[in-house]
C-alpha cells in the first residue's frame, strides 16, 4: 500500500497525465491532490482532464476534484508538469510554502542551488537543496525544488554520461523529436503529418546544449561546477507518438577503442541501480548491436521507458564517434525522470 | 514539338515513372522506349508499370509496349533509372553499344572517367566523357555514361557548393529522408509508421561522404581532383513522401559571416541558368528565412522540384556554422537531375 | 487582367488561405481586401496569417493590411471563410450592408430563401435569391448570400445527383475526413497520428444527412423542395492532408444496370461546363475502373481539385449498389466551391 | 510451468512473431518447435525471423532451429500463421498426420466440418470436430483442424453476436483496417502514407460477408446452419499500426432501444468466461460512452488486444441502428484468437 501522498501541479495537461498514469500503482506515492489551472478548479478529474492516454485513468484519481494551483491543500510532496509559462511563479510559491516541489519544468533548472538530476549521473547534486533554504540566500525558502532536465537534453546526458571518462570534448546532435513533447494540444497534425519542422520552440536547443553541461557537471563545494564539453544541437520535429532520436557526433579527448565505448554504456550505472529505487531501469542504457537500431517505435518502451536506447556506434571522420541514441521523451524524459527524483529523495532521507 | 527520342530504362521502377512524368511535357525530349526487367517485357507499359504517381500517366507512353533492357531498339539516349543491382553491367552494354546512358543508378558513379554531375556545379566535368571512348583505356566504350550523385548527396552537394569559397573543410551531417527514395516497395509501412529508422541500406552514407567530394572537385588535366572537405554523415529514414532534409554543421576556413554565406546561397548560378534549359529552377538555392523552414510539406516543390531549400543557419559551437537543407530526392535528387544532365549535353552538342 | 475586386472574410484561416492561393491567377477576380478577426487587424497579411500551403503566397496579397470583419471598406464581392461560430451574424451584416457574400459557413446554408449551390447540380436555385431582398420579407436585405454545401456533402451531393435519374432512395455512407476540413490548428496530431477518430464535431453527419437532400432538391415555385433520400451518415476523420474518401451504399428504386450507373457519372455535366467558367473541371465526375481507387494522395487534385473521383462501383447485398466516392475538401469543398458559385453568378448576370 | 509443447507454423511472419510474443508467458502452452520455408529451415529463429515486435523476442524461442514446415517432429498442437498460399495444404498435411492444427490461414474456414470459432460465440461448434476424423467421411484425417475468422469478420461477428436476440437481419460495414493485418512487408510505405486504399485484396470482403454467417449460426445435427443476415462490406487499408475500426449499420427486426443493445453488449459472456481462460477477457465486449470512441490508439489494447470496443450506438435512418466497432487485428483477430481457441480445446478435453 502506497503511503505518500502526492500532488500533481499542471495534472491535465500531457506531462500531468503521465504522472497519473505512471503512479497508479507505485508501490510508495498515492496521487492525493490535483491542482490545476481556473478553468479546470472544482471540477472531477475525469471530467477537467479529457484522458488521452492508452493506459487507463484509474478510478481514484478520476474521482478527485481538482484543485487550483495554489498552496495549502497539497500534501508536501508535489510533482509538476506545469507549463513553462507559468511554471516559475507558481513553483517558487509552492517551495516558499514548504513543498517539496519536485518537477519537470524548464524555469527553475539553470538556477545555481536547485539540482537539475539523472539520478544514475549526478545523484549527488541533491547535496545543493541544503543551500535552497539557507538564511540570508537566494531563495531562502522553506521547501525545495528538484528538477529534472530537458526531454532531449536527458538522453543526451545519459548517452554522454558514461564517455566523460574518455575525455568528452565536443559533442554536434541533431534531435528527431516526438510529438508528445510539445504537450497538448501541442504541434497541429497539418503542421507534422508526412512532414518535418525543422525547428522547436521555447529554446529547445539552447537548453541541450546547456543543461546538459550542468548535468554531466561536478558537484564542487556545494556549487554545480559545469562540464567543460562544448555542445552543438539542431533539433527538429518528426511524426512520432513517442520517443526522441538523437543523432550525436563526439570529440574524445582520448580516442577510446569502440568496445571501450559499448562497454562503458552497458555497464553504466547509478544510485537508482544500487538502491532499486522502483522507477530505476535494471539498465539504464541498453547498446544494439543490430544495424538499424534504436528506433521508436521498437525500443521507446525498453525499462518502462526508463532505459536509454544507443546503437550504430563508429568511427566520425570528422569528429571521433557518431552514434544514435533514443529515449522516451514523457517518461525518461520527463514525468518518469521526476519520480525516479522524487524516489532517490525518499530513500536518502530528504522528503 | 519534341524532336528527340529517349528511352528509358527501369521504366516501371520508381524513378522510371518520375522521368515518364517529368517528359510528359518536356520540350525536347520524347519517350520513344521503355525498357525494364523479363516480367515487363511485352507488355503495354500502362499494365506493367502500375502507375503510382499523382501526375497523370501520358497515354501515349502508357501505350508503349515494353522492351527488355537490352541494347538494340532503344534510341541513342537513354535515361536510367536501374537498381543497382543489375545497373552496372546493363548500363555498360548499353554504352559500348553507342548509346548515351544518362544514369541515375551508383554504380559508374565513382570511376575516375564517368562525370558524376550536378551542372550547376561542375558542368565542366563533362569534359571527363572524352576519355571513355579513348583507344586503348578503360572501358574504351562507343557510347558514354553520365550519371547524377545519389539523391541525399546531391542536396549537401548544392549547400556546400558555394561554402568552397569560404574555404570548406568539415561537415557533419544528419538526413531525414523520404521514403520514395527507397523505391518501390521500398520501406515496409509497419516499419516506419509514427517511427525512425536510423539507417539506410546500400552505403548511403559512404555514397553521401565521398560522391560530394568528386561533385565538389576540380577538373584538372582531364582528371577530377577531390575537394578536400571532410564528411561525416548519418542517414535515417522517416515518414515524409518526398523530400531528403539535411542537418549540417559545416567548418570553414575563412570564418565568413553569415550574411556572406547567405548571399553566397541566393546568387549561386551555373550553366544550366546560363543556357536556360527547360529544368532549371531560376534559383538553385532559395534562403529560407523564417525560423522553422524548410519544410518537406511545405518546400519541397520550389523551383518544379529542382531548387535546394536552406534555411536556419547560424553558429556551430564546435564547427563554423549550421544550417537545414532541403531537396527533392525523386527529382532533383534522381530523374530531373538525369533530365538536367541531358540537356546540358544537348545545348553543349554532346549528344 | 483579372478587373472584379474581391474580398475575403476569414481571410487568415485555412479556407481564408485557399481562396488566396486559389485566386492567385484568376482571370476574373482580384483579391483587393481582406478582413478577419481583431488580432489581425492592421497587420499585414503576410504577418496576420502565418501562411501554410505550400502554394506561394502572392506577394501582392501578402503586402495588403488586414481590415476588420466589418462592412465597409470591403467590394461588393466577398467571399467567406468565416468560422461558423461567428459567420452567421457577421455574413447577414454584409448582405444587410449590400455586399454579395459567397460564403462557405455552414449557417446559412439551410435558409429557405439561401441558395445553397454546387452549380453542376442546381445552378437554378440561385432563383431563390429574389426572395432574399423582397420588401416585407425575411431577410429583407439589400445584398445576399449564396452558399456551398460542407466539404463531405459536396462530395456525396456529387455522386449521388447522376443517379436521382435511378430513383434515389437511401443513402448509407461512411466517411473518411481529411484533417485539413478541421481548419488550423484543428486537429492535434497526438490525436490523429496513426489514429482513427470516429467521430467530426460541429453537427457533421446531420450536415451531410440534410444538406444533401437541399442540393439535390428541386426549385418549385422559388423555393426548395427537399429530396425524398434518406441519408445516414457516420463520419471519421483519419491521418490524410487533403481528400475526404467516401464509402455508401445507395438503395435506387428502377435498379439500373452498372453500366448505367458508370455512364451517368461519366456523362454528368452542367452549367458550368456549359458557360466553360474557370473553375469549372472538364469533367465533374470521373469514375476510375482500377480495383483500388480513387485514393486520396493519386487522385484528390484532379480537375484541379474540383473533380469527385469515384470507384468500386458493385452490388450492394443490402441495398443496391455501393462505391468509393473522393474530393478535395478545402478546393471542391470549400473555397473552389465558393468560387465556381461566385463565377456561376457573375455568368448569370448576379454580380 | 506451462507443460503443453506447441508448434507454430509460418513462425516468422507477422502472426507468427505475434504468436511468439503472446505465448511468451503463457501459463499452459510452451513454444517447443518452430516451422517455417526453406528459406528460415536450420536457421536460429533469431536469425530467420527479423523480430519486428516491440515486445521482446524470448531468448529460450530466439535460440529454436527453424523446421522445414513439414510433420513429423512437431508437437501434437500446432498454430498456424501460415500465408493463405500455402496454409491450405500444409495444414492438411498436419491434420492427416494426427496433429491438431489451430490456424489463422482462411483456407480450411469455410468447410462444412470445421469449426471457425469464436469461443464467446460458438463454443458449440467444436461438436463439429467428431466428423472430421469419421470414417469414410471427407477429410478423414486423424488429427484435427480448427480456425479463427478472418480479422475484419471477428470484430463484426463480436459486435453482431448479441444483437442476435433482436431478430438480426441485415448488416452495411466499412471498415478501416491497420496495415499489420497485411503481414509483412505487406503494404508499402508509399501506397499509405497520409493515405487510405479502398481495397483490400484476398477476397477480405467476401470474408466477412461470409464468414460472420458461419460464426453466428447455430449447430443444428452436427452442421452448422449459417445465421440468416445479409451482409455488405467495404473494407479500406488506412495508416494505423494496430487495430480494425468498423463503422456498421444494422437492421434488427425487433427495434430494441438503445439501452436494451448496450446492455447485450456489456453482459454479453461466453465459455471462455465461465472457464477462465488465460487469454479470456473479463468483458469481451465494451462499450463506450465517450462520443469519440472507440479509437485504435486508445482503445485497442483493452482486455490485452481481445476486448472488442464499440460506442457511438445510435439510430440509422435507412436501417435500425448504427455503431463503430474496434478491435486488435492481429491478437484478437489472429494470434490471440486462436491461442483462445486452443485454451478453449484443452480445457474441453479435446487435446
């Protein structure tokens, strides 16, 4: 029986009914509340949501009525799939009430003392939610903020994670990204149907090449030292449900073998292996060896998701490797990263 | 009224019907013969090629009867859209019978006396055609083989042309291409349904990374110096009808600005502009310059197929610059860049 | 030179765009205005509407400003693309005011005195137009509206009016709906790719149930006599750009011969192929005898998009016959209707 | 620890890798051998197969050698995913041998002695099985062949089967149908992209106008008496992955009310039901109350790919009611169904 109460912020829209339906039968969080914006306060979840998830809305949750996204009625521990348009404020109000806010928003990820975590790269950054609520700091709040990166930016990161030990220089990426990473409504079927937008909004690239120079970072007296790799991404939109492609060129400081490489892909691994956290992938990266592949619509589901997809390994000629890589953007990239989050913060004492 | 007889071989093929309908109207060229594969022969064209194509089949080519694909009926210049596996030694015989074949297949591509043209950027190549009827030399045949690049390498060809004034030395390079330049059947639709598959067969890669360098090269005492530019290419297949889309990170010497390498872009010109021949789009390249385009949906049609889209270009944190390119692979990727081919050496007198 | 001034009502929208592409090279009508909602207003067009076909936007129109949705400034001559939500009073104020409004919303189209025209069908319920104006009358107003019918029923209308000669007496069909009739940003792509929806909002299948027996109405005594047909309709929208397919079968009471039915569509014709106006297809109705066809992406565009394909004509076991009927729904179902209307009426004397 | 060994013939196509994936886990059936052409003969099934599901290949039937499909060292119970151009003789080859052969080919559906079985439906029918083996009767064999419908006719024969009680006469269906129903390659890529064929070639419409007659009739004297409604179907291929989507009206000669239908539907059981079954859903017929539904991304994986959906349920103006109807193909409709099938044979003692 599931324990913790849990709230969702942002509960209607795509990444808030990925939480709903990735906690339905989490064995530690219960979804007790649902905040929301005004046009769906008040009403039962089942109707404020319009399901759009193939997994079904367990009844318990469809029962809720939803609440706005304010403080006060929400148990401590909060989720957020809110929209980066109003994500900041009301985030911030929330860890200014004392709610550990655990989310997949955009606003707060590049501030300095609020970890932006893979909990198999770089668990240890939890250490900087000591400086969150310091006296006389920025913010100086009484709860925290946890966020999680960017649903490109995270499978790069966990495809580059394991090659820093082989001199990560330079990494050149271009994204094929899913269409349940623009949320919903989201991109118009004229826009994407037998098409490719070559271009996505809010950022997107800036927020590969940056947020994944604090994830791959090191943790040096309680500050995030950035990892120095220089990063180039083109990002672009294709027609598919689920699942973000990525295709990467690295500059290896020291030109490891090609089995070094694979080898230091299937065998990476992390807090979340060690502690079986329930979220955690056995592993978190998975290298096919058949030529075709990752691809979407085969490998998106690996780990329940949780699981980086990487293959065609070879040499660059103009760099030294280039690689695909492929993980799911809602759940790894996003509504599941936060729980494994939330999942490593309970384990280690810190809800 | 046309006036001069082609024939076409792998008529039934994909690429066999984009020339059947890119000649429809043509104001030289007239389909006089139609030559496929043992299943054909004898058949009227409009039942053996299943016509898959929007255009409308022209009567009096769907009325043709086939003939194999052997020297003797055909007339002297015959286009080829041939697969691969059987182009090579078909197109050869051809050649050493006396005909003119202007190929689309990879086969003859890469020896040292068969132009691999894109006129707008090494018309002079033709130049290369002396040396294939040359007494004593390889292959020493009567007629003469011209061929176009492969259809992914021809849009990277066209956007790097004009950066060889700027000093081009690298390109990293990501396709998303088109289903139809799989052919027919092609790509299975349970494979790429809502999916991406993150290879393409028969060394399309390799083809993109060394057939730019010899389109890209100089003519220099009858032999073609490879330009020395470094390429890096991955290539993937997605859901899009027509249409390859490239990602690219380019390295340039001479850092030029991007306003320069914009107007490198929309000034570029060759031969085919020159002569005015019926194929040539006014502008080879078109500059893109909202932020989300091109698009294959909504680009790809530009200059009746024959103009390369830009678009998107800025700085590369680990090259010089990046940029999307966009081309149609079925025309000026396959059989309207053969057509082009064709009339060049029609207005050069070499047919 | 094209010397008629005309408006567009709705201009911004995805019906707006095609009456601007499909006016580009008019010979009779010159988009000289066009108005759409207050966001728009004062901007010019080529800001206001984000333009999204992959046709060219002329640059003559992209540099007009946009007016607001008021009479006014606008010709005598405009034509809508309203949204229906706000068509109906927006429409009456500009026939109030005087104007001719060729509109293509739906809420007006089954108003006793509002002709509702596909002009091959009925062009002689244009009479109805006398009673718009007629003092003591509803509406009473200076100006008038002329209609066409919604996108699916214009596509049924076309099949089904050859064979009221057959005794028409039931009608079952199934639809299968182009995203494009959804408007932009219509329908979300998460909902649609690789997806059935079954299921058009708006009143759709009652549309295609009463405004087909309209259509194939007879004018007695300047007003419409229904048609006795009885239609049920079941509609779905399904993953295609352009192209809504239909699948009926129809219970006839003099039970014809195939043949018969295949020469009544074959032969069918009407005013406009008789005034040979510009808009008007050679051939209204082509029946295709291939067993797979007509298909959306081979046949949606014939006739420049103003020909309904049909096929598959057999015996129905139910009822009589059944077949596969197919139109362009934003050309012959919408803003081509409009215009083949406004040149019927500009023939006729009524401009 | 499933205890029965099972053969499955045509074991690398796609209801083969259909029937691997489901018997993965089954709780009585092991997959013990594995038949497929000569081509796959001697080959891993890893090798031989090209796995194209999402769900994972099991190592243990990964590591199997390809049989040539010919008896002898196959297991008494045998699935069959044989191609319909081979399955008719193969088939009788295994049945003649002794084995019993569950099949999914449509060869054997339609003969007198055996069964095409629903078990929700017609359980009953596998009385039939005692006059295949007869004496002096035709075919004679000493194993056994039983079949499931054809994907298209199981979820109309579902939803059909409980209006039975209202006095069934007359049934008009389209029907949408996903690509996997095709095999593999099956439909090519080009032919559906952003589009729908209204044709599906093998005879699919007869197969269902004549195959539901058989699943719905009643035993009567050993023979099985077709059920009286006359049925019309046009079937079409669209763009979905999974999933057959029917949009039926039907004529009932009692006109029971809505609710009475709804109600058949949702109480509607069988003897997979009362015994259990592993592959039996709870409720093998759902109605949905949503006005959208059912929808193949959302619904069609209810009840593990063998609930049928149906909903929009309402009045046909030409016949009595009209509804949509969804259902998994290739699980429900062919491998799933016939697994059913062979639970249902052992727990009836018929292994």
């Amino acid at each position: 029986m599931p324990t913790i109460p849990v709230g969702i912020l942002g509960a209607t829209g795509m990444v808030g009914q990925q939480f709903v339906a990735l906690l339905a039968r989490h064995p530690w969080f219960r979804v007790a509340w649902l905040g929301a914006s005004q046009r769906s306060e008040g009403k039962a979840y089942r109707e404020a949501a319009a399901w759009r998830l193939a997994a079904p809305l367990p009844d318990e949750v469809g029962d809720l009525d939803v609440d706005a996204a304010t403080p006060g009625r929400a148990p401590q521990l909060v989720f957020s799939g809110l929209d980066s348009s109003v994500a900041g404020e009301i985030e911030a109000a929330f860890a200014a009430a004392g709610h550990i806010v655990v989310s997949n928003a955009r606003n707060h990820r590049m501030e300095p003392t609020i970890p932006l975590l893979i909990p198999e790269i770089n668990a240890d950054h939890l250490a900087l939610l000591d400086a969150q609520g310091a006296p006389g700091t920025t913010p100086g709040w009484k709860g925290r903020i946890v966020t999680n990166p960017n649903c490109a930016a995270v499978v790069l990161a966990m495809a580059l994670a394991p090659l820093r030990a082989f001199g990560l220089k330079t990494a050149i990426v271009t994204t094929m990204q899913a269409i349940s990473g623009a949320g919903y409504p989201g991109v118009a079927s004229w826009d994407i149907l037998g098409n490719i937008i070559p271009f996505i909004g809010g950022g997107e690239e800036e927020k590969i090449e940056t947020e994944t120079k604090k994830i791959l970072g090191c943790l040096n007296d309680k500050r995030i030292e950035l990892h120095p790799v220089t990063i180039s991404a083109q990002t672009t939109r294709v027609g598919v449900q689920n699942g973000h492609t990525l295709s990467a060129s690295v500059g290896l400081e020291h030109r490891p073998s090609l089995d070094a490489i694979v080898e230091a892909w299937r065998t990476f691994k992390g807090r979340p292996q060690e502690l079986g956290l329930p979220s955690a992938p056995a592993q978190p990266i998975v290298y096919l060896t058949e030529p075709n592949r990752p691809q979407p619509s085969l490998d998106v589901d690996r780990g329940g998701g949780m699981t980086v997809s990487v293959g065609r390994l070879r040499p660059c000629p103009v760099l030294d490797y280039k690689f695909i890589a492929l993980g799911h953007n809602t759940i790894r990239g996003a509504a599941g990263a936060a729980i494994l989050n939330a999942e490593l913060m309970h384990r280690e004492g810190l809800l």
